[in-house]
C-alpha cells in the first residue's frame, strides 16, 4: 500500500514534469513559426539568447527576473489552491511597492540597512495585504465574485498609486514623480558582481514555507477542502468566510513583498507609470509549476529567462519583447488543454480512492454576480 | 468655451468611447449567457483591432478593415470555443492565455509591420444623419451628428435582446448556461450552442477592436484598449446580461470616464490621476449595490461532459 502510494506520486511528478516540458516546447514551436512566416530566423534569434543566458551574467540576469515573479507566483499558488482567482497581483505589487518607497524614504539614513529593509518590506506587505483583503471581503460579505473585483482594484491601484506619488506624496526636492532614491548602501547586498540579492533568499524561504504548509499544515488542507470542493468545506463547518478573506491577505501580503523586492533592490525608488504587470507572468509560471510550490523555483527560471529574453531580443535579434507576451499565452493556454487530459489520467491512476467530479471553477460558482 | 459646448463636448465624448465598450460587453453577456466566462476579450479586440487596421491600410478600405477584425474575432472565438469546449481546458486559464496571446501577438506584428512609426488612417466612413441634427443644440452635434458605429452599436442592442429572448437560439443558449445537462436531455446540442456562443462572442470583440482603432481612433497602438476588454466582463455582469442594462452601464462608464477630462478643460484643479480612478470604483460599488438578489448563469466557468450533471 505504501508502496504503491509513493509510486503513484513519484509518476505524477514525472507526468506533470513532461506536461510542463511539452507545454514549453509547443509554445517555442508555435513561436518559432510565427518568426518564420514574419522573415526571422527562430534558431538563430533562439541561439543568440541560450547563448547569452549560458555565461554568469546573463544567468544572474534571468535570477534577477525570476525573484519577483516567484514571488508573485506565490501569491497566485496560495489562492489558486484555495479555488480563489486572485487577477489582482498588479494592483497588490503596485501599492505594495508605494508603500515600500515611501517607508524607505522615510527611515533612510536614521536606522541601519537590515532594519530599514524589514520596516518598508513590512509596510508593503500590510498595505497590500489590505489592498487585497477588500476583494476578499467582498467576495466573504457580498458574495462579489473576486475576478471582477481584483480586476477593477488593479486599475484603481495604477491611478492611486500615480496620484500619490505626483501629488499628495510628492518629494518636492526631486525634478520626477517618484519617491526618494534609496542610497546604494542601503539596499539588498548583492552577490560577487553581479545584481542577484537577498531577495532570492527570501522567495527560496517563501517557496518553501508554501510546500510545507500544503504537506503538513492543518490550514493548508482546509484551503484545499476549499479550492477544491467548497460544498463539502461548508458541510465540515469550516469557516468558508474567514478562510477567503485570510487567503486573499496572505497572497496580497506576497503580492507586496514582490512590489517591496523590486524597490529594495534593482529600482531603489516607486516612479509613477512603473507597473512590472507580474501578475500574467505569475499565472502562466503557477500552471508551469503544476500549482506545485516547489514547482515555482524552475518555473520561475523559465519565466525569468523570457523576461530576460523581452528585455535583450530587441537589440540582438530585432524581435520586439511582445513576442514573449504571446510566447507566455501559448505555455499557458498549452497548459490548460494537456492538462485536462492529465486530470483524467490522474483521476483513473487514483481510481482506488476515487475523488469526487470536481467543478472546474468552484469560486465562480460560488458567487453572485 | 461655452456651456452649450462643453455640454457637447461632454455628451459626445461620453458616447462615442463606450461606444467600443458596449459591444465587447454585449458580446460577453452572449458568452456568459451560455456559461462561457471570456477572459480573453482583451486580447481578442487587440488582435482583432490590429488586423482590421492593418487590412484598412493596406487596402485603403475601412469597410475591409471592419470585416477583417469581425472575422480575427470570430476566429478568435472560435480558438476559445475549441479549447473550452471541445478540449474542455479551464475558461479562466485559458482566457488569461488569449488575453496574453493576443495581446503580445499584436503588438509583435505591429511591431514587425511598422516599427515605431505610428501611421494613421485617412478619412473616416462619416456621419450618417449629421445633416438632420443642423439647427439641434448640442443634442444635434453630440447625439445626431455622431459616427455612424455609433448607431450600428445602439441597433445592436435590440438584436442582442432579441437573439437572448425572442429566439429559439437564445433560449438554447440561456440553457446551455443555466443547465446544460437539462438541456442536453430536451435535445439540445450543447456543445454546438456554446460553440456558436464563443464565435459570437469572438466576432463582437473583433468589432469591439474594430470600432476602437478604425472607428473611433483612427489608429492602433499596441495595449491599445487599456482594459476595455477587462471591463467589458464587469460592466456585463453589472448589466445582469441584459442588452439594455449593459448600454446604460458602459455609456455611465463612459461618462465618469469622460467626466474627467471634462473636469480639466472646466479648470477643477484635480489631478487626472485621481479622476480616473472614479469609474472603476463605480465598477465595485455598482456591483455591490446589484451583487443582492442576482446570480450568475448557474453553469458559468464550467464544461460540459454529455451525461454529466455538475450544476
């Protein structure tokens, strides 16, 4: 019996490794034909970046790329389990990020660096995590369906956040909107040479912290009675309500920490009109990930290598960065169809304990309007 | 300026940019009355938009261009049909898919086609009844005198109600979302209905992009619909998937939308930015106020298995 059990996950891993795979590999092909048909060469345009990646710096660039984006896709793994639709991670980023610079700015040059990162990472977290609790309250209170919600607050976020830092907070000693430039010294040490910093750390931390609280965390195995069958969560008398609203603060709360990486260490600073829009990415890295939280760290290599590839393609290859865009829907919507025929293989290899037909999108169901 | 013309300005502005709006939200009440929840409308205006602008361009025809992105829509949906309904795969994973897809495809192409030139369509297909609103004051201008998508737009509205309520078909489809394996054993096809649902629904994005960049721009430009088609999902939720609803709700999304500008020329010393937050917060609070005593299409966000019944 135990036997048996071990095998049967030692294969899914693998089944959901080659999903991932396949999934990679027919969006770099479909990609590969679009860049035929508009006169490019894909091997080369493909080689050129491969080639850049394979020395340190290049490598260190994609990390760099991938912190925020696993954490980002902490946040959207966190809800997703539950069955919540958090589309709202740019908005959490954003205000998130605000409150970092403004903190920062703040303690800067009175409190020694460790402190200065704790205190602006913390309010970034918080205001994020309230950012986020009011979709989670609206879905809790009203039953308002949280992918509308999260939708609306995201471009709310993008006008509050650009209001305040051209308006009411304003550093009026400095020429552009933003807030103050966090000194050099005073941000996430980097490794050797290159721009790879503590956050890495902190995402590795996070990632992990995640996979625990699936395996052995009660409250772990209570967001997945959620996310995956809400009724029987009802039935069990677990506080569906409360549940929600947690969810959404915690993956607000990393959400935040995602803005809070980005000023503490590459950006040192929140201009208006920056929005990093991790929050796609962050789906696409999740499916990647088979909504594995371990899943998150080689995923988020592959999403930091495409971000990487929209930043250097335009000038090595001509390729503008849109084409990553289309290359993330492609892994994404690849995902979607080979994994409906994962599901049914998984369901028939667990055929001795047979699951329920789960809804596709029980948070959807659950909602009014 | 006067009051006369800043009325004018205001009511003009207001209905020609929910004009794109309103029918991206008609089309999605359609998808949603037969349980599909499209989150790819905004990729699939983006696409569609750039290829009725660049079909526009090449052919120095607008009316080519019109036809072009009705038919990148339908395709589009046809795209999202197949994958939802026929393959089965999740409607939100997928929808963020195509919103990405299609929002990265056409700026690629865009991109390719004409670098970081920014052509512009000559000439528009006119106002049709601008000669009946002469001596009108500002409803004569604002309202008569409008482009002609406008009116296609407002005809649109009746046929929608009409399709959804009066037609054999738009009960096949409210069936399909409601209760799709009732349906299936009253012999309907489901998986046939639905399909049409999403090709609909792709063709109104197509038009949706097409009354955006040919019609009320003049031009495209990558992430040109800045959440059209996001908000379209919202205002035909807020709209209970009534024709008429929804056009009342996108034309006030319209206006507090438009209501900021129009603060601005008026000298109200408020900071753009701050405005512009006002008629996504009237998203929200329209639903909350609408959120007590209705409910979504009780088979929203789920596929269909013949045989099956998860409702």
């Amino acid at each position: 019996m135990m036997l048996s059990g071990t095998r049967g996950r030692v294969t899914e891993a693998t089944v959901g490794l080659l999903v991932s795979i396949a999934a990679i590999v027919i969006a770099f092909a479909i990609g590969a034909l679009i860049l035929v048909i508009s006169g490019h060469h894909p091997l080369a345009a493909y080689q050129a970046l491969i080639d850049r990646v394979s020395h340190l710096t290049g490598f260190s660039e994609v990390i760099v790329r991938a912190i925020p984006l696993a954490l980002a896709a902490s946040a959207v793994l966190l809800a997703v389990r539950a069955g919540i639709w958090n589309i709202g991670i740019d908005g959490q980023v954003l205000v998130g990020a605000l409150a970092c610079g403004v903190m920062a700015g703040k303690v800067a040059g009175h409190v020694p660096a460790p402190l200065l990162w704790i205190v602006s990472a913390g309010a970034a977290v918080i205001v994020a995590a309230a950012w986020a609790g009011i979709a989670g309250v609206l879905r809790a209170r009203f039953g308002m369906n949280e992918i509308i919600t999260t939708i609306m607050l995201n471009y709310v976020a993008l006008s509050l956040t650009s209001w305040l830092v051209k308006g009411p907070l304003r550093d009026p000693t400095l020429v552009s909107p933003q807030t103050p430039l966090i000194p050099r010294p005073d941000r996430l040490p980097t490794w050797g040479t290159t721009r790879v910093h503590l956050g890495l750390v902190v995402a590795l931390l996070i990632v992990i912290g995640l996979s625990v609280l699936f395996r052995r965390a009660r409250f772990g195995l209570e967001l997945r009675v959620i996310g995956e069958n809400p009724r029987a969560a009802r039935h069990a008398m677990l506080p569906v309500n409360r549940l929600i609203v947690l969810v959404m603060l915690i993956s607000g709360a990393l959400a935040g920490l995602a803005g809070a990486n980005d000023i503490l260490s590459t950006k040192g600073t929140f201009q208006s009109e920056w929005n990093p829009q991790y929050g796609f990415a962050a789906f696409a890295l999740v499916f990647l990930a088979q909504r594995k939280p371990l899943g998150i760290v080689p995923a988020a290599l592959v999403l930091g290598f495409l971000a990487y590839g929209a930043d250097i393609l335009p000038r090595v290859a001509n390729v503008a960065p849109d084409f990553f865009d289309l290359l993330e829907g492609l892994i994404l919507a690849s995902l979607a169809v080979v994994g409906v025929a994962q599901m049914r293989w998984q369901r028939r290899s667990a055929a001795t304990a047979p699951t329920p037909a789960q809804p596709a999108a029980p948070s959807v169901r659950e909602t009014v309007v | 300026m006067s009051i006369e013309a800043l009325l004018t300005a205001l009511l003009a502005s207001t209905i020609i940019s929910s004009v794109a709006l309103t029918i991206a939200s008609l089309g999605e009440a359609i998808g949603e009355s037969a349980g599909l929840l499209n989150l790819g409308i905004e990729g699939m205006m983006l696409i569609s938009g750039f290829v009725g602008f660049w079909a526009a361009l090449e052919s120095n025809n607008l009316w080519l261009g019109f036809l072009a992105s009705i038919v990148c829509g339908a395709v589009a949906g046809l795209i999202f049909g197949g994958l939802v309904v026929l393959a089965q795969a999740d409607q939100v994973i997928v929808g963020l898919a195509m919103t990405l897809a299609g929002g990265g495809l056409s700026g690629y192409l865009f991109r390719e086609a004409y670098g970081s030139n920014q052509p512009l369509l000559q000439g528009d297909l006119g106002r049709p009844l601008r000669h009946l609103g002469g001596g009108i004051p500002v409803i004569g201008p604002a309202i008569i005198g409008q482009k002609w998508i406008v009116f296609v737009t407002w005809a649109l509205v009746p046929l929608v109600w009409w399709l959804l309520r009066r037609t054999r078909f738009g009960l096949e489809i409210r069936a399909a979302g409601e209760r799709p394996f009732a349906a299936d054993v009253a012999g309907v096809d489901v998986t046939r209905v639905r399909l049409l649902a999403a090709v609909i629904n792709g063709a109104f994005s197509g038009l949706a992009g097409a009354a955006l960049a040919l019609a009320e721009l003049g031009f495209f430009r990558p992430g040109i619909t800045v959440g059209t088609g996001f908000i379209a999902i919202a205002i035909a939720m807020v709209g209970r998937w009534d024709p008429l609803r929804i056009a009342i709700a996108a034309l006030l999304f319209g206006l507090l939308r438009s209501a900021g500008t129009w603060m601005q020329i008026t000298g109200v010393n408020i900071r753009p930015e701050f405005l512009q937050m006002l008629p996504y917060l009237g998203v929200i609070v329209a639903i909350v106020i609408l959120a007590r005593g209705t409910r979504l299409p009780a088979a929203l966000g789920l596929s269909y298995r013949r045989g099956i019944d998860r409702t």
